[in-house]
C-alpha cells in the first residue's frame, strides 16, 4: 500500500499546492472505482495525464505494483519539480514525471502504454479530439483510457442548499471557456472519444460527499488558484471573487451544514481500437 498523500497537505506553504494534494485524498475513493472499470494488472505500463504535483500517481503506482511503471506529465516545470519531490518523499520508486505537452506532437511522452488516466484535464482542452488522439497514440493497440472528468451541471451542491457553490462553480467555468476551452468538453466526450478511434466500454458518474469545512476549503481554494485567470477574463471583478472566496471559507466554518459535495463527474472508459 502507498502513503496516504494528505499527510502531505500542510507541509507546505502553497495554497495551490495544498489545494491539489487535498483534491488528491479526497477523490481517491471515487478515483479507485473508476479505475477498477479496468482490469489493472501487475506490470502495466501507465500514464497520467495532467498529474500536476500529484494527482492519482500513488493510486496507479499501487495498482500496477513493483513490476509495473507511472509516468506522470504536465505541461508546467515547476509543478514537475513539486511532482518529484512528492513523489520521492512518497517512496514511489516506479513513478516518473515528465514535463511535457500531450497536445505537441513534438512531445516524448513515452509508451506504448497499457493504461492512461485523465482527471479534471479533458475539460481544459481547446481541441478534446486532438487531446484524445494524442493520448491513444501513446497507447498500446487495445490499450485503456479511463477520463474522470467534472461536468459544469450540476454543480458542486450542500445540504442545507448554498447557492455560493453554484455562484463558485459557475465563474470556474466562465472562465475556462472564455480562456479558450470547449463548452462541452465534458459532456460530448463519448462521442469524441469515438471519433479519435476510441471504443467507449463504459460511461458513469459520481459525485462524493465531504465533511463541511474540507468541502468548502477545497472549493474556496480552487477559486482562489483561478482567481487571476477569472479577473483577467472578465468574468468577475478582484473584488467580487474575493467575496466569492470569503463566503466559502466561511461557510466552511459556521455550523448547521450536514455535507458539501465534490463536482459531479463523468467516467468514461474506453479502448483503443489501433
């Protein structure tokens, strides 16, 4: 079994970093059930895709074992170099992260491998057909690609209802979009899948409740991680995000709420048929 990778979350004086490590524990149950629509064996070849500092590299290094190798890329230098530094404090001697960009045919990514992992990426992507098509030719012919990717509606929800979730989620999105990426990466991506020679094998869904104060920090700490890139678009004033962030964290606080959900994601598995 791999170390637990919350124990890392306050080792470190980066909200983002924090932010990522905490999104990485807290979707490792939902996580394990999308990756166990595969039959992952021993010494299987895996690719994470957009791991940043760490992402469900722990998870494939356990599931493929010693004999097996991860190789984790993202497209930032610096969130590679926190990448390794995790992953050597984690002991994971059969993971290894690249800078690279799936998107560049230029890029080494590596391969052939058995299995690749997208989470929270897809849905960043200007061109998802061309992101897919890259990924499968990474992959060994009949080779698995599970995507575990949050869909923009519903959104992230509490019980009693808060409406600053929706408010959150909806400026996220706003600002992706306006950023470049495709409206509808998430939920077309069965048939783009298609059309970039994958067979999709299984589609689900699931969204995970959380403890009120980790529910609402998480999301209060991915406004604050996008909170230039939502100024710089429009979509909201410094001010106005702010507020957004405020009235998060100190949901987060106050007493009354029963549980906060993560996003609502769609699983998709699928093969390559190269």
């Amino acid at each position: 079994m791999t170390a637990e990778p919350a124990r890392y979350v306050l080792d470190g004086s980066d909200e983002d970093l924090r932010r990522l490590l905490g999104i990485s524990a807290v979707l490792n149950p939902t996580t394990r059930t999308a990756l166990a629509t595969v039959d992952v064996r021993p010494g299987w070849r895996a690719l994470e895709c957009g791991c940043g500092p760490l992402g469900a590299m722990p998870l494939l290094a356990e599931l493929v074992g010693p004999s097996g190798s991860v190789v984790g890329v993202d497209f930032t230098a610096s969130t590679v170099e926190r990448a390794r530094s995790v992953v050597t404090e984690l002991g994971l001697r059969n993971v290894d992260v690249r800078v690279a960009d799936i998107n560049d045919p230029a890029a080494d990514l590596g391969g052939p491998y058995d299995l690749a992992f997208t989470r929270c990426f897809l849905m960043h992507q200007r061109d998802p057909r061309h992101t897919l098509t890259r990924i499968r030719h990474a992959l060994r012919p009949g080779g698995w690609l599970v995507a575990m990717e949050p869909v923009p509606a519903p959104p992230p929800f509490s019980f009693p209802p808060d409406d600053t979730l929706r408010v959150a989620w909806d400026l996220l999105h706003q600002a992706i979009e306006r950023g470049g990426a495709s409206p509808t990466a998430v939920e077309d991506l069965p048939a783009t899948a298609d059309r970039a020679g994958f067979d999709v094998v299984r589609l689900g869904g699931c969204f995970q409740p959380i403890e009120p104060a980790t529910g609402y920090g998480l999301h209060a700490a991915t406004i604050a991680a996008v909170r230039e890139r939502i100024v710089a678009s429009g979509v909201a004033t410094a001010e106005e995000t702010d507020e957004i962030i405020d009235r998060l964290r100190t949901a987060g606080n106050r007493g009354g709420v029963q549980w906060v959900t993560s996003p609502v994601s769609l699983t998709v598995t699928m093969r390559n048929r190269g």
